[in-house]
C-alpha cells in the first residue's frame, strides 16, 4: 500500500488545521473516545495523561511530516513499536485506536473533513500501524 502525492498533500493540510486546536483538547477528545468505547484500555495507560497528550501529537506531527520518505524514520518507528510491546499493547488494539483517532480527526477537523480526507488517514494509519505490527510479531518470536 502506498499513499499518492494528493493524499499526502490532503493529509499534511487536514493535521496543520488539526493541530491548531491544542494539543491538551484534541488527546482530551481522543483518549475519552478511547476509554469510552474500551475501558479495559484505561489501565495500560498512567494515570496522569496531560503528558502522553503531548508526545502522541508531536509523534504524528513527525510521522506526517516525513510522509513523503518514512524510510528515514523507519528505526524510530521500529524502537517505538518495540516500546509497545513492552506496554501490553498486542496488534488487535491497533485497529481500536486506529478508529479513535479517525474519530477524532474527523471531529478535530470539522467541515474540511472528506471521504477522501478519510481514506487518506485511514491509508496512512494502515502503512503505520503495519510496520508497528511487524515489529511485535517479530519481537513476540524471539
Ligand atoms: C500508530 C499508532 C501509535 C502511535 C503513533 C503511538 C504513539 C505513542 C507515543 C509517542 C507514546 C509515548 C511513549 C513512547 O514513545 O514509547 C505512546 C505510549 C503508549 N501507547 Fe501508543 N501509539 C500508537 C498505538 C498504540 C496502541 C494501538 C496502543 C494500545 C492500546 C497504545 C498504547 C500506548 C501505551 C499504553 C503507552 C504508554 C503509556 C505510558 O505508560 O507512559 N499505543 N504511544
């Protein structure tokens, strides 16, 4: 799977539209989604967020920011995948976070947002959330 240069284009203008509402209101909005649609997931997490808030964004801030080459961040990718393994996190949640952060864009972006402003995301999310998933599979081997 590979994203086309106007998908990349869509998804770089929806996150700068994004990203202007705070970061503490949008992982506000995404982790109540998260914990509301699965409360199990809350006690993977610690129990002050304002942090992980932060470092979700500036993470998909670098992600989308490199788009156009995620080979150069493929190492960063690949330690931070590592680290989720080690949080419990197993590849069925990817999908369930996968679907609260579309929610949450959708909500973030407002009126900007399109069927193929989601398909763009849900594309990105994929290309993402399988290089994450490789690296459990091959961590759980070892
Ligand atoms: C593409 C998807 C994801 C991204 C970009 C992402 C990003 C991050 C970042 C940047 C951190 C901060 C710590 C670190 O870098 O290790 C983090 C921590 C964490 N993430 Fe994710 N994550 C993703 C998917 C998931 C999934 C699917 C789960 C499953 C519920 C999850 C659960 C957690 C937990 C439990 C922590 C640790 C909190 C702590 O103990 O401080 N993440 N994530």
């Amino acid at each position: 799977m590979e994203l086309s240069q106007y998908q990349i284009k869509l998804i770089k203008q929806s996150w700068r539209n994004f990203r202007d509402v705070s970061p503490a209101v949008v992982g506000d909005l995404f982790y109540s989604k998260l914990f509301s649609d699965h409360p199990s997931l809350r006690k993977m997490f610690p129990k002050k967020m304002d942090e992980q808030y932060k470092k979700l964004i500036d993470t998909l801030t670098t992600i989308v920011v490199r788009l156009d080459n995620l080979d150069t961040i493929n190492d960063e990718i690949t330690e931070m995948a590592r680290r989720h393994v080690d949080y419990g996190v197993k590849p069925v949640h990817y999908k369930i976070v996968g679907d609260a952060l579309l929610w949450t864009l959708k909500k973030g972006t407002g009126c900007d947002w399109n069927n193929e402003t989601e398909e763009a995301w849900l594309s990105c999310y994929t290309i993402l959330s399988n290089l994450m998933i490789n690296v459990t599979a091959q961590k759980e081997t070892l």
